[in-house]
C-alpha cells in the first residue's frame, strides 16, 4: 500500500501475485467477511492531524508512532506504526476507546475503517474507534509482494508455478527483518499507541486472526483492557492452518443445505455428485477455454485449475448473498460453464487486502511446526495438504524462530468476554469458540445460526457489542436476537429473484 496521500489507483488495487493467487485459493489467510478496503487520503504524523478515508465524510484523527523494529535493539531501525481515531459523536469516555483489531493475518485495519465504522455506529456515539495497522500491514511497514495482474491470473495455470522461487523473490525484494513481524511483538506497537493516546482502557474487539491478537493482549496486558469480543474465534491452541478442515465443514454444509431447500434440490438434486465430477476432472488437469473476464467483460483464455475452482467457491461461503448463487455455479461448471464461477471468483478476489510478507511471518512462527506435526498424523482433506505443500516451501525461506510452546497455552483469563461464532463459517468453526472458553471464567459464547464469518457484521451481534462495552458484563447478554431467521435462499439460475424461493416454499407449507 502506497503511504500517506499517495492513494492506490484502481489498476494497482486489482493487482495480485502469483504467490498471492495460490494463497487465495489453498493456504491459511481469514478474511474478514463483508468489509472492502478503503483508502487514506492524508498524511498521518506523529499527533494528531486531520485525515479522511474513503467511505467516510467524517474528518477522523491521523497520527504514527515511531517504535524499534527489533525491541531487543531499541537504538537500532525504527518503523513508524500507523492508526487512525474514529472520534466519537458525543465523547462522554475520553479515557477510553475500542480498538478494533483486523483480520489476516495481513489485512489492514485502517483500510477497513468504514466497515467498522458501521459495526460500531452505537459504540462510537459515546466512544472513539481505534484502528491501528498492525506491523507488516497497510501503513504500517508494510510486507507486500506485487506481481501479475487479476487478469493475468485467469490465463496462468499455477501448477506450474515454482512457489520457492516467488516466495525467495518476494523475500529478497523486502528490506525488513521479517523476523521482528510475529503477533507478541506486534501487541507492544499496540501497547505504545494506547500509551500514545493516553487511554487508560481499552475495548477490544478482534475478527478472525484478529481474535488471536485480542487474546494475547488478555494474556500480556490485562490492567489496559475493559472488555472483549472475539468474532470469529481463533484460539491460542488452535493452528489458523487448521482451517482447511473448517473449509471442508462448510462445503459439507453447503451441500447439506440446498438438499434440505426443496427448490434447490429440485433444480440441483446432483450438486454434490457435480462438484466432485468437476473436481476430479480438474485433479487430472486443467481446463482452457475462452471467457469474459469477470471485471471488464472483455474476452481472455480461462485456465481453470482445481486451485482456482476450490478457491473460488471456498471465498463464496463467506458471504451468505454470494453463498447463495453456488449451486448454480457449481451446476454451470459441470456443463463446462466457468462464467458464474469467475463472477464469484471477481467478487471476492481483493477484497482481503493481504499483507502476505506479514501473513507468512505469522503462520511461519506460531502455526507452522504445530500444524505439520498434527496433519502428517491423520488423513488430510485437499485444503490442509495444498496449505501444507505451501507453507513447507515457504517457511524454510522465511526463516523464523518457532514461539515457544507456552504461545497455544488457552487464555486464563476472568475479563467479560463475549465469543461470537457463526454456524456456517468456513474458517473458523463454532467448536473453536468452544475451544477458546477453556479457561475464561467470565465468558459466554454466542452461536449465529445463519451467519458465516464475521458475525457482528452480518446481525444484531453488533447490538451486543455495544451491550457489553456500556454495562461492562456479559451477564445479561443473551443470544435471543441472533436466533431470528434471516436464512438465504438459493438462486435457481442467474436471473431468479431470491424472494420467488421463499413465496414456493411458503406454498408448498400452505398446501
């Protein structure tokens, strides 16, 4: 990402790596589901200075810290960690602030500042929103590989990709220790903004790898905390690796779905049995033919791989509107039809925003080692062995001490905290939460029936939040709001109005 008022053009936010091409479709990253990166339109200095970002008209606080990129070395490299203060409307806690904390590992938070301007809108009437780009992201340093363009990936059949050889160019084009960019020493850059700008407590609220974050920051610094919310949960004893068998559960769900949806299974009674005609026919190879390109409809060679088709339908459960158009998808590529794919594939291809310098720097120390011991135990599913093909090629080369075991120890922890999970996620599933409220005595964990990943952006969960941080307990919680339906119906074609579904179904109730 480009510093300061030299803002991203449309062009380079369309660009995507080869390296990050093969992540998007089988290694580790979490995204956050529903939020679209923005940009900065002004240069942050040390204080306060003014600064907008895009999809906001409110004139927001801007600043950077300077910190040692080596803490061990304070007189050494120093990097400048940005954040951005969403001030509140009506400041009646000016001691203290939420600090919301990205998902990734790699994604800015800053760049998501109007998502979560949305999801806090009643948190910010009393206080200030903190966002601060974790190091190896957005402003903050940023640990980036650029490459080939979106529409070049389309043509690009990455089986033959040399992932060594990127992830050695990606490495050899970056200045920084890679080393210093882990989560711990990521929490004391968090540390000196808070002390920066003078809050006393924090909120926090962490979304997938962000969860991680807030989890560390109960352990290392629970005199500056007031409450917490993990969305999406990662917990310290779990690998964000794992999440090839979270992946695996939400394709089972999918299909379990649209059999249970009487339209659905009429118009696709053999979804399952085409997803594995597809699959096992691009296992063998790859399939050329010509397309559209999804983003200017201008017409290119399609080199549909088993890495592109399993990607893009992997990125289309994490949005129940784009989860809803899958059968069809899925039922078009059995016809040797890859448009509706590539439409989904368009949808959801940058909306990420990954850092993947940062996003290796991370899993390369904290899930890497515990990941390969458990999965070369058992019988892996095609997501965990492509992300263990991957990451075995990468972290050789990304050098980084492994955390001690001491790192996936679960948190102790009796600060209120609310845990939100959502039943169809294809990340992070609800047994994670379960995992993570091992050991916190002031908890409750709250499952979302209807919701993907990312809970309090798509129900009343955000409500809850705010809940939470006003009274400062969760003991009156309750998850009554989140058990309302809101279910998607499945498109039956490419035209079909969501709202015929549930009139026939109705319907066939009546009769």
């Amino acid at each position: 990402m480009l510093q300061g008022s030299r803002t991203r053009s449309a062009q380079a936010r369309r660009r995507l790596s080869k390296l990050a091409c093969l992540a998007y479709a089988s290694l580790a990253f979490i995204a956050i589901a529903g939020l679209t990166p923005t940009q900065v339109k002004a240069q942050p200095q040390v204080g306060d200075e003014s600064c907008y970002v895009d999809g906001l008209s409110d004139r927001l606080r801007c600043g950077f810290v300077n910190v040692p990129e080596n803490y061990s070395e304070p007189d050494g490299k120093q990097i400048q960690i940005h954040y951005v203060v969403l001030p509140a409307i009506k400041p009646s806690f000016t001691q203290e602030a939420l600090l919301a904390i990205a998902g990734g590992p790699g994604q800015s938070a800053i760049e998501n500042a109007a998502g979560f301007d949305r999801i806090f809108n009643k948190v910010r009437q009393q206080r200030d929103i903190l966002l601060i780009d974790q190091r190896g992201t957005g402003l903050s340093s940023p640990l980036q590989c650029t490459g080939e363009s979106f529409e070049g990936t389309l043509a690009f059949d990455e089986t033959d990709l040399d992932i060594a050889a990127e992830i050695q160019k990606c490495r050899d084009g970056l200045t920084a220790d890679v080393r210093q960019y882990g989560s711990e020493t990521a929490l004391k850059d968090f540390e000196a903004v808070r002390t920066h700008l003078g809050y006393q407590k924090l909120h926090i609220y962490g979304i997938s790898y962000g969860s991680r974050m807030a989890q560390l920051y109960m352990r290392h610094y629970p005199e500056a905390i007031a409450t917490v919310t993990l969305d999406g949960v990662v917990p310290m004893q779990q690998s964000v690796l794992n999440i090839g068998d979270a992946i695996a559960r939400a394709f089972k769900l999918l299909f379990e779905d649209c059999q249970n949806n009487s339209l659905c299974h009429q118009q696709f009674g053999q979804l399952e049995t085409e997803f594995n005609q597809v699959n096992q026919q691009l296992a063998k190879a790859p399939m050329i033919s010509q397309t559209r390109d999804p983003l200017t409809f201008e017409p290119t060679q399609l080199t549909m791989t088993q890495n592109k088709f399993m990607g893009a339908i992997r990125m289309a459960l994490y949005s129940t509107n784009v989860r809803a158009l899958l059968p069809h998808a899925i039922h078009q590529a059995a016809q040797g039809n890859f448009q509706p794919l590539m439409g989904l594939y368009a949808l959801t291809v940058n909306s990420t925003g990954m850092a993947m310098g940062m996003h290796a720097s991370v899993v390369c120390a904290e899930d890497w080692q515990r990941f390969k011991a458990q999965k070369s135990a058992e019988q892996a599913n095609y997501f965990s062995t492509e992300m263990l093909k991957g990451i075995d090629q990468t972290c050789p080369i990304w050098d980084m001490a492994s955390v001690d075991d001491s790192f996936s120890a679960p948190i102790d922890s009796d600060l209120p905290t609310l845990l939100l999970s959502g039943e169809i996620d294809p990340a992070t599933p609800p047994s994670w939460g379960e995992m993570a409220m091992e050991k916190l005595t002031n908890a409750k964990h709250f499952i979302d029936p209807y919701a993907t990943h990312g809970v309090a952006y798509q129900s009343c969960a955000n409500e809850l939040i705010a809940q939470l941080i006003s009274s400062g307990s969760v003991e009156k919680l309750s998850d009554e709001c989140l058990h309302k339906d809101v279910s998607r119906n499945f498109y039956l074609n490419a035209n079909t109005v969501e709202q015929l579904a549930n009139q026939a179904d109705t319907q066939g109730a009546t009769q």
